[in-house]
C-alpha cells in the first residue's frame, strides 16, 4: 500500500514537472524567445502532502502573470525531511545545491529546530536564502550565525509586544516578569525591558522585579514566596509546558491563583494542563497552518526573484557542489537582501513584511482567556491596522479573572504598614538618645532607632523636625502605619564597588533597591538626579532649593583657600559630572567631608574656608551662627523629593499628596517653622532673613504708601483747584489797582515787589561784599532805558504789563557795580543795566553746564523773574543792535518761553570730565570780580 501510494507521488510530481516545462514552453514561444531563464526553488518538506501542495502552488505562482518576470520559470526541486542534522545537511548537499537552487524553503513541523538549523548552516555557507515557516527559537535571529535565514513566523520574544499593548489596554503599569534563563527566555526579557523603556512615557509600564529560572527547577516554592510578598501583582511568565507545569502548581500551593494575581503568560506556557482559571495568553494566528505559510514563503521568494531578473544585468549561477568552494557571496546577499525586503499586503497569513534580522513582523495574535474546566475563550485580538501599526482590541466583559470574578483586579496592594528610613539632617532631622519610649510622646516627636552596621548594637532615638511633620501628615492623608529607621550607615547613598567588586548603591539608596529585604520609603533632604532615578521611585520635590557656598566672615584675603562638600552626596555627584569642573572637583574631593555637620563645623573653627551645600541647609546656618554667610547665586538648582521603591504602588499617591500640601500652604508653614526661623539671633544685625519669600505681611509696607499717596494727592489737587479759583479772581481785579500813580505810589508798589524771584546771591540788600545803593545817575540811565521801552497808555501812565520797577535797583546794583569794577574794559561800560543783565544771566549758564546747584536755582529764580513780571517780547528791552543777539547762539533773547525751555534742559545737565577743554575761559569770570564773588 505504501509503495502505491508513494508512486501515486511520485507521478503527481512527474506531471507537475511535465505541466511547468509546458508552461514555460507556451511563454517562451507567445514572446517569440527560444529560451527563458530557470529559477530553481528548493523544498525541504516534512511531508508528501506538503510537497504536493509546494508544486502546486509554484505551478500557480508561474501562471499567476504577477509574480514572475518575463522570460524567467520557476522550478522547484524537493527533498523530505528525515534523519539527524548530519543526515539533513548531506541531503541538501546531494539533492538541492547540486541542483543549483537559488533559495530554499523549510516548512518542517512546529517547534523542529535541530534539522532546521542544520538546512541553515550548509545554505548559509554559500549565502543561499533560506526561509523557514515553523522555527521560532531566537536563536535563528543572530545573523552571525545564520547568515541567510528569514522565517514567515515571529521568533517567541516578539510575545514581549502583545504583552506590553495588553499591559497598557488594561492600565496596568507595572508588572513581574518571571522567565526561563534559555535564550528565547533572555531575548523575551530583553526585548520587552527595550519596549518598556522606550516608550515609558507613553506606556508608563515598569518592571517591578525580574526573577529568572533555570529550565527543569523542580521546585519553585521559594521563588514565588518572594514575589508573593510584593506589592505587584501583575505575574507575566515565559516558560516551556513542562517548566510552567511546576510554576502553577506552586502557586497553587502558596494561594496565588486567587483574586489578588493578574496571571499573563506565553503561548508554551498556555499548554499546561495546571494553566491557573482566569489566565490571559497568547496564541500565534496561523501558527499550524503549514500550507498557508509555503504559499506566502513561495511568493515572496518569487517577487526577490523577478526583482532581481529585472535590476541585474548579470546573474552568477548559484553553486553546485559542496565539495567546491564556489563564490556566490555577492548574488546571495543581494538576493537575501531583495527577500527580506518584500511586503506581501494580502498574504495568507496577513501583511507579511520581514525585520533586519529576517524576522517576520506585523503577526497576528490572539488573545485568549482560560476559563471554567480550563476552555480557552477568544477574548481579544492583535492585528495589523495601517503600516507597521498593529491594535489590540479585548472584551473586558467576556474575561473571566482569577478566583473566577468578573471584576478586573488592581494589579498591586497597597501597605497599610511602611518601613521608613530618614538622616539626622538640621533643620529636616533633629534626633537624640532617648532612654525610654515614653521621652519621646511630644506631637511632633517620632522614636527612630539607630542600628549599628558594625556591631549591630541599636540604639534607641527620638526624631523631630521639618521632614518628621511631613511623614506625621503624610499618615494622616493615607491612613498608614509606619515605623522610622535612622540609616545606619548616615550616608545619602553612593553608587560604588562593594567588597566583592561589585557596584551596588550604598545609604538611603541602596535601602531602598533592597527590595522587600529593604525599606517602603525614605522621607529626608534627598536631592533628585539622574542617577538615583535610575535606581529608585522620586515624588515631585516637596522642597526646591540649589546649591551654594557658607563661608565664615573674613577681614583679610586668605592664602591656600580650601573648598569641600560631602563624599557621594548630590553636590558631589554634580561636579563629578560637570566636565568643565573636572578641575576644580579634584582639588575639592581632598578636602570633603563624611557629614554636613562636620564641614559646618570646620568652616566654624577655620580649618575649611568654603563648604559646597544644598542651600536650604546653609541658609539656616548663617541665621543661626552671625559669622557665617552664604555668598554666590544660587545654581545647581535641584530639589528635595521622597525616595521610593522602583515601581512601588506610593509613588503616584504620594506625589499627589505633595502638590496638594504645596497648594494648601502646607509646606510653607513648614518652611516658615523649620528653615526661614523668624526668631534668629541675627535678624537684629543683618535686618529681616533674606531667605523669606515675600507674602502678603511683607507687601503690607507697600500697600500703605500707596494708601496714602493715593490720598494726599487728593487733597493737593483740591488745594490746587481752589488756589486757581482764588487766583483767577485777583487777577481780574489787578488792571484797576496797578496804575502807576504819584510817587508814593510808586514806592509802595516796590516795596510789595520788592526782589521777589530774584536769588538772594544779587538782591541789593543782601548784605554781600560790593552791595551798596545806587547814586542818582545810576537810577537816572536805569529809569530812562526802562521808560523808553515802556509803552503808555492813553493817559500817559505806564502799562501794568511790565513790572520792572521793583527791580530797578538790581538793576542799578549791577550796572554801577560792573561799571566801577577795574577789570572791564571801557567799551563795555557803555552798555545797559539790562545788557549787564543778560551778560550775567549768560555767565551763570556757563557756570550751570558745570553742574552747579546754585546756578541752576538762579536760573529758575530768573525763569520766575519773567513770569511774575509778564514779559512777553524781551526785545524791547534792548537797543536796536542788541535785539535777538546773546552770549548764546541757540537761544533768542526776544522769546520768553525758549528762556523757560533752556532752563529746564539746563537742569540737569551731564557732568563735564575733568580732561574736556570747557567753552567758557577762567578769564570770563574773572573780569566780573563782584558778580562771581556772590556764586
């Protein structure tokens, strides 16, 4: 019966054979060639079906007007799968390179990877493609090793991208991953960490803790006890059936398959039979459909081949022996290349499209639920949407979880009980020794004990202080029980080679990576960087501070000036990564101290001249001790966050709490009773702290001055409104009143004028050296210059519009004085009293541009002068040679108002250096001895 069936086979191949030579013969005569170009496609087959259905399809594929290139047949030359590697590998020699193939297809059974990598490892040799439909082992993905291997299947650690979609549908944002130690498991590890990490933002999905296990561990009891004690509860598992097997049954045994566990797990691991009720997996789509997978290998490799009939000019024939080391490097390559690049829109197995390593991408998923009496329900899918993107769509409704609920579970427990590590920190930490519990009952008093490293000897300690307030209230936010550690080793944490060469994080830090061997939580003034967010969780800062220098009030510049810091503190880790401070970090790092308070308490005694610190820290110092100061602006700026587990279920609660403590003014109190101390003993000597942020209470200074500002100038402008109102009045009456009568008259009118607006350096009767009364010429030449520009009314009277005759005699003065004076020549002592007038006038603006305050106030009395008297036109009161002429070109004499105007610029003008030639010799003044002597 056998041997029937195996010529019934062989037949069908003969006719296959027969059908494709007559194919080729009909294309080659329809296009008028005599021959067309022969592509032979090696079949490596587990079965006689299958190789019936790999011709069939290639005769398809021939006659399909699409995927093959004119002038060009494909062949196919098949051979069975059987025997050990060796068997295989001789096989391929004998039966298909000697046939000259130019790609060969595997489609062995699932999960047979020994023949397959022996098919790769002789095709590989010569760089002949290999594309394979079943193996999925990482393995095959080093290109190191199989050099021309591509697979229409995705290797097993491409699983890491279904679970991270479901991870990120189902809001679970961390998760436990628990792995075999074989390469598959350590490629899913490392791919779903790449994945993760990438696109934290995004997916938000962390590794909580990693366990891995060697293949066949009998026992799993102890691994599982340890992730039985963590706050996440969200399990993903990569196992083989066998090793998944012993991984359930534990879990069983310890009561994990309960409510409380989320259970996601890989396509082997789903075949357990103990697979726990509520389980999610994942099953490959197409994963055993052999023929499905054949179609999309042959079309693929037709497409490379039409492609590359159709870019060459010259193709190298392929090998035909194993015995001969033929060369076919370059026409491999490419051909591989020309492969891996093909996208198949519409394949049978969906968008079928290859990686840089060969490996195939866009698959479709399956998301499965194991339900009662263990029935896997489809509850989801992941397919290909558009492109290179794929969506995951799942029916919340239809999953049943573990413990059988429909209620889909939290994925982490939250504490109810923290253990809390701090520092002894002024002003965050206050501690000291306590001899019993009950010395330390105060509201705002924490018992903390101190252990030891070295003798582990504990110590029992009361805690106070800005940080003990913060954890008080962060209990009574959440309702959790606590119990507070000093770290035992005082020490921020560095992150360093431990006695075994290892590097491992050391103080609060390494705490805190302990996982559950180590603390929940560490509240202290723990500066956030890079580094420590690597390692731990941080909440938003609940204090902002930066880094500056404290220094001990000097008289004298020192020599050997010393700086330092605290060893692996955060301002150490800041210079050590600043390049441009490479320098100065190795000068500083000989001088730097295990503590702050040690540092504090060298700059105190002299022995270190600058000590590097947060500034919070060093600003509280400096209000306490009046011999130390801050100097320098702030810089590093950084701030103070709480310190959390890596993935800890806290981390986002409590940094809600923080910015809700920020907003409702809680941390301020906090700053106002702990760092900015409004009763410090060097408040008296320096004024306010500086430190103080500006509220409401600082502000209120302001607010009254403007109060007040605001109300007198309300009354001025009252006062204002009325003395125009009285003004106006008298100004109406004065033409009736001011008419120039007897002499008596006259002199009243003076003595009411008197000097008014003149300055007192030129008044008559001001008592200055050269001040004496005028003779009666004087008066004379002053009265008949001033009657002669004076124009009369109709009566003959003098016009009330100028004034002039209060200041007749400083007129007077002034001439006589100017005119008896030695030093004058005797052409200028024929000019007015008024010419001597505008000379002195144009003598104190000299004087003016040098900044002089008196000459300035002498000018606006002048400026006053011409108001009060109402001259409106000075050119009357000059000769006809004088008009419009002065002493300066820029101003004319005859314009009132551009004298008003050059006052005003004149007021404040720039101060004259001392190497400027001035416009105005010495001699000037020097030839109005009596007239300087009054400035």
């Amino acid at each position: 019966m056998s041997q029937h069936l195996q010529g019934r086979s062989v037949g069908r191949g003969v006719l296959a054979l027969i059908l494709t030579a007559l194919a080729a013969a009909m294309i080659g005569y329809s296009d008028g060639a005599v021959n067309s170009r022969r592509f032979n496609i090696g079949g490596v087959l587990h079965s006689n079906q299958t190789r019936h259905f790999f011709s069939k399809t290639l005769l398809r594929i021939n006659f399909d007007g699409e995927s093959v290139a004119e002038e060009t047949t494909l062949y196919e030359v098949m051979v069975t799968l059987r025997g050990s590697p060796i068997t295989t590998a001789l096989l391929v020699c004998d039966s298909l390179i000697t046939k000259g193939v130019y790609a060969v297809v595997i489609a062995g059974p699932p999960g047979e990877s020994v023949t397959t990598a022996a098919v790769s490892y002789t095709t590989g040799f010569f760089h002949i493609p290999v594309i394979c439909t079943s193996s999925r082992d990482s393995a095959f993905s080093d290109k190191n090793i199989h050099v021309s291997f591509l697979r229409t299947v995705p290797p097993y650690s491409h699983q890491a991208d279904v679970w991270l979609a479901l991870l990120k549908h189902l809001k679970y944002r961390q998760a436990i991953l628990i792995h075999s130690s074989d390469s598959d498991g350590r490629a899913l590890h490392t791919r779903f960490q790449n994945l993760a990490r990438g696109g934290e933002e995004d997916t938000g999905i962390k590794v909580a803790s990693v366990v891995e296990f060697r293949p066949g561990l009998e026992s799993f009891v102890k691994e599982l006890s340890a992730v039985r004690d963590q706050l996440v509860k969200v399990i993903l598992v990569y196992a083989s059936r066998e090793d998944a097997e012993t991984i359930f049954h534990d879990a069983d045994y310890l009561n994990m398959t309960d409510g409380d566990f989320v259970w996601i797990v890989t396509e082997q691991a789903l075949d357990s039979a103990l697979v726990p009720i509520g389980t999610l997996g994942l099953q490959l789509r197409y994963a055993h459909d052999v023929q499905a997978h054949v179609d999309d290998a042959l079309r693929v490799v037709a497409l490379a081949l039409k492609k590359l009939h159709e870019d060459e000019e010259f193709i190298q024939e392929p090998p035909i022996s194993c015995d001969k080391e033929d060369y076919w490097g370059d026409t491999g390559r490419t051909l591989f290349r020309m492969i891996r690049e093909q996208v198949l829109i519409d394949g049978k197995t969906g968008r079928v499209a290859f990686d840089e390593h060969g490996d195939r991408t866009n698959a479709e998923y399956s998301i499965v639920n194991v339900q009662e009496r263990r029935m896997l329900a489809t509850v989801g899918d992941f397919l290909h949407q558009t492109g290179d993107a794929m969506n995951l769509s799942l029916n919340l409704s239809s999953i049943v979880w573990p413990g059988g609920s429909y209620t889909q579970p939290r994925g982490y427990s939250m504490p109810t009980h923290l253990r809390v590590m701090t520092i002894q920190e002024t002003p965050f930490v206050y501690a000291e020794p306590v001899t019993d519990t009950q010395m330390c009952l105060a509201e705002d008093e924490v018992l903390c004990p101190f252990t030891n490293i070295s003798t582990q000897e504990t110590k029992l300690m009361c805690c106070w202080g800005y940080c003990i307030d913060l954890l008080l209230e962060l209990s009574r936010i959440n309702n959790f029980s606590y119990t507070l550690e000093l770290s035992p080793d005082g020490q921020y944490g560095e992150y360093d080679y431990n006695d075994e060469g290892k590097k491992e994080w050391s103080g609060l830090i390494g705490e805190l990576t302990r996982g559950v061997e180590g603390v929940d939580l560490v509240l202290a003034p723990l500066t956030i960087n890079p580094e420590r967010s690597q390692a731990i969780d941080f909440s938003k800062p609940f204090k902002y501070h930066g880094i500056t220098i404290l220094i001990k009030r000097l008289r004298n510049p020192v020599e050997n000036f010393t700086f330092a810091t605290v060893k692996g503190s955060a301002v150490d880790m800041f210079f050590r990564r600043k390049t441009e401070l490479a320098n100065m970090y190795r000068v500083m790092e000989a001088h730097n101290y295990d503590t702050a308070d040690q540092a504090i308490q060298a700059v105190r005694d002299g022995n270190l001249h600058a000590f590097i610190w947060e500034s919070s820290r060093l600003e509280y110092e400096a209000s306490q001790d009046c011999d130390l100061v801050t100097v320098g602006e702030l810089f590093g700026r950084s701030g103070f966050g709480i310190g959390l587990r890596k993935g800890s279920p806290w981390s986002e609660k409590i940094t809600i709490d923080i910015l809700e403590l920020h907003e409702r003014g809680f941390m301020e109190k906090l700053d106002r009773s702990w760092i900015w101390n409004d009763h410090s003993p060097c408040q008296d000597l320096f004024g306010e702290d500086f430190s103080k942020r500006l509220g409401l209470k600082n502000l209120e200074g302001i607010f009254l001055m403007v109060a007040g500002g605001i109300f007198t100038g309300i009354i001025l402008v009252f006062i204002e409104i009325l003395y125009d109102r009285c003004k106006s009045k008298h100004g109406q009456a004065a033409p009736q009143n001011h008419r120039r009568g007897n002499n008596d008259d006259q002199h009243d009118a003076e003595n009411r004028t008197g000097t008014k607006g003149l300055p007192p350096s030129i008044n008559v009767s001001s008592g200055h050296r050269g001040s004496t009364t005028s003779d009666s010429r004087s008066n004379n030449v002053m009265r008949n210059e001033y009657e002669r520009h004076t124009p009369s009314d109709e009566n003959g009277g003098i016009t009330s519009s100028l004034h002039l005759s209060g200041n007749q005699e400083v007129f007077q003065d002034v001439e006589e004085r100017l005119k008896n004076s030695p030093n004058i020549p005797e052409e200028w002592k024929t000019r007015t009293a008024l010419e001597w007038f505008q000379f002195y006038l144009d003598t104190l603006k000299m004087d003016a541009a040098g900044d002089s305050s008196e000459a300035v106030a002498i000018l606006e009395d002048f400026e006053e002068f011409v108001k009060e008297t109402g001259i409106t036109d000075l050119k009357d009161l000059y000769p006809e040679e004088m008009s419009g002429k002065t002493a300066d070109p820029e101003i004319d004499v005859g314009d009132a108002e551009g004298i008003s105007y050059h006052v005003e610029r004149w007021k404040f003008p720039e101060k004259v250096s001392s190497d400027t030639t001035p416009k105005y010799k010495k001699t000037s003044f020097e030839q109005l001895p009596d007239v300087v002597d009054t400035l």
